[in-house]
C-alpha cells in the first residue's frame, strides 16, 4: 500500500475484512476463496480509516560479548563462529600497521572502561551532536548467571579510529565496522517510536486492512546500528511511513501465501550459540570449536546455513543419553561451569571436584564397556527406532526383514561404521 496523498513510501498491509465480514484464522482455506479475497484488495479503493499510535522508547544493546558477536556477525556478514574469532583475533593483534584495534574477543563482561565510556561519548558528540548522547553514560551489567567478567566487552580500543580510516582486508574491515557500530550505539540516545496500528478501507466497509509497525519519530541510536534476527518475522512490528487519516491507499501489489503448520527452524550458527548461552553450555573461548568440532567429526552437516544432523551424531547422541544420561544433561554442563567459577574464585578446593567426577564416571565407562554389544545395539534400536525404522505405508512391522519377511532389522557395527541389517 503506498499514501497517495503524501507519497509515503509503500507498506504493508494484510487482509482482516472480506465481504463485509471479519476475518478468522482460517476462512479462507482453499485456493478459490483466497484469490477470490486477492481479487477484491486489488479492485478495492481504499482510505486510512484510522491511525493508532502508542509512543515508545528503544534502548540500544549493549556492546559485544563474544557470544554477541559471534551471533551478529553469523546473521549480518554471514560469518561461521570459527571465521569470527579468527578475524578477531587479528583485530585484538593488531593489523594496518596500528597496534591492537579492539579489546580481548573472549569475554563474557559487558562492562566499558572510564576510559573507554568518555572517548566514545566524545566521538559520538562530535560525529551525530549532542542530540543523540544521553545525559549520563549508558553502564550494562551481564544478564548470565555464570558469566565471567574479568575483561571487559569487545570494542575498538579507541572509537576515535573510525572503519573507514583504516586500510583492512574486507574480512577484518566488515568485523571492525560491525563493532564499531555496535559500541557506538550502545553510548547513544534510545529511538523514540510510535507503535502504531493503520486501518484501511474501501468507501463500501466491504474490504478492509490492517498494517502493524513502528514509526520511527527521532531514530536515536538506529542511526548507527539496528540488532540482527534469527528468523526473519511477518511484518508485525515493521517500520511504517508517518501516514494521516483520510488518505487516499493505492494497492502497489497483492499476493495470496499458503501457509503450512511447520516446525520451529533447525538452529543456525547465530541461533546455536545464543542456546548454548542460555544453556550454560561451553564459555566464550568454547562455541566455535565446539560448533566446528560438530562439522568435522560430520556429526552435522549444513544446509542454507541451518545445522542438520547426520546418522553418525544421531548415533553418538542416542549411545551417550542411554548409557551416560547424567553426563550429557545440560544441567549437569551448566552446574560444572558454576562449580570451575567457584575453584578460580577460591571457593572450591579442584581435588575434591574432580575426586567427585571420577568416582561416577569411572564406574559409569566400566558398566558400560562391560555390557554385550547386542544389548548396546537392542538400547540403540530402540531410541533411534522413530528414525531408522519409520513407519511403513502398509502397516506391516517396519523391522520386518524385506526380503525374507522373517528376520528383525537392527543396527550392525562393522569397520566401516553402523549399518542397518
């Protein structure tokens, strides 16, 4: 829909009334009554029969944390964990003949130096003006439990040097410009916004539409940076144009989208990692090896930048959940970070720690390589079973043997890895 009258720029908007009715989730259910719907927005001369707007404020991120960085740059430059931190580390070394360009790229803290804090307020005065700097410098404390805060977050060492004064290499260039930005906004003035809600009609009330989104009244730190999604969202709390009531809509364009119930999406580099945060899984020296860990033992492979398991990581995952459950729990993961933190703090003398792993465990592997490799494999078919042996269309036993129709399948081990047999 574009604003005739102001010649806004266009948006978008979805169908809520057809023929005078309103509509519900699933009125439209075939393909007839959908383009039937399609015809009538693309006939339909239309007016803003409202405007609804509710003022707002958005605050900016903090700066990068290593866990932060790797998303962003997984969702913004495409980047694997892995080539992040190696990139990183080149700035953190120094490049272009300066020394170190940004602070140490393992950390957890959010935290900025004095130091720090007054160079980028002056920067930032100097470069937007004194509208987009906060009375009082913005201070950001770590969200995570277990976070380790002894350095602070990542950010250029001096925010005075700015991307586009260095000589870098597209790589290191693109990574110190996405940290710039991002401790350059952290320090500036929130985006005011109007949440708002546009009705449009037809003059007959047959066909009405709705447009939710954000108008952007003064754009504060956006005019810098603006946080990356994992998954791309409908268009419920877009940008809007500033639009009156009373004007007249033009329908630039219609489609009519068939929508499937589907899974939540497999996990990307930038979604994975946020996870394993929220988890306790790991610390910030550890998601991308651990990610590239997953890859090269082709525990996983990706498809359009999604992490898809293979048989052999099912396998591996299904053996340890049965025989070593305790071990792969994630709250087990997160408890042994708490307990390292309190053996660096002092708090926990480290023998005893480890005293207490080993005695479980040990006796944990001794159990476990004591028992038959057929009840290994009966335990495997049986957690695996949904995958390996799926449903058949017939309804016959899907472990039934194919060609002699008597024997059970199962898993087999031989050299060359597990097969089915």
């Amino acid at each position: 829909i574009t604003d005739v009258t102001a010649e806004a720029p266009p948006f978008l908007a979805r169908l809520v009334t057809h023929a005078g009715k309103k509509l519900t989730k699933f009125d439209l259910n075939d393909q007839a009554a959908a383009l039937a719907a399609k015809a009538a927005v693309e006939a339909g001369a239309f007016s803003v029969r409202s405007v609804e707007k509710k003022p707002a404020r958005r605050s900016p991120p903090p700066p990068f944390t290593t866990s932060t960085l790797q998303q962003e740059a997984a969702r913004k430059l495409g980047f694997s964990a892995q080539r992040t931190m190696q990139t990183a580390q080149k700035l953190y070394e120094g490049v272009d003949g300066e020394g170190g360009l940004i602070t140490y790229m393992r950390t957890d803290g959010v935290d900025v130096s004095p130091e720090g804090l007054s160079e980028a307020r002056e920067v930032i005065r100097e470069r937007y003006g004194a509208a987009y700097l906060p009375e009082e410098a913005r201070r950001y404390r770590s969200k995570q439990k277990n976070a380790q805060e002894a350095h602070e977050a990542i950010r250029p060492t001096s925010l005075a040097r700015r991307p586009e004064s260095l000589h870098l290499d597209d790589d290191l260039r693109r990574l110190y410009d996405l940290i710039w930005r991002r401790m350059a906004a952290s320090q500036m003035e929130s985006a005011r916004v109007e949440r708002t809600v546009i009705e449009l009609e037809t003059a007959d009330g047959q066909t009405g539409l709705r447009a939710t989104g954000q108008v952007v009244t003064f754009d504060g730190y956006l005019a810098v940076y603006e946080e990356g999604k994992d998954d791309a969202d409908d268009e419920e709390g877009g940008r809007l144009p500033s639009v009156r009531e009373g004007a007249s809509g033009k329908v630039e364009a219609s489609r009519a989208d068939q929508h499937f119930t589907e899974p939540p999406p497999r996990y990307s580099e930038a979604s994975l990692v946020k996870k394993m945060e929220e988890l306790g899984i790991g610390r910030p020296s550890t998601y991308a090896s651990t990610l590239t860990t997953l890859r090269d033992r082709e525990y996983v492979r990706m498809e359009r930048q999604r992490f898809v398991p293979e048989d052999k990581g099912r396998l591996v995952t299904a053996f340890l959940e049965q025989f070593f459950a305790r071990w792969v729990e994630y709250d087990f993961t997160a408890a042994l970070e708490t307990q390292l933190d309190e053996v660096s703090a002092g708090d926990l003398d480290w023998k005893v720690l480890l005293r207490k792993f080993w005695t479980d465990f040990h006796a944990a592997t001794q159990a476990a390589g004591e028992l038959r490799t057929s009840v290994i494999l009966d335990h495997l078919n049986e957690a695996l079973g949904p995958h390996i042996f799926p449903d058949r269309a017939d309804g016959t036993d899907a472990r039934l043997c194919p060609r002699c129709g008597e024997g059970k399948l199962s898993l087999k081990t031989s050299r060359f890895g597990a097969f089915i047999g």
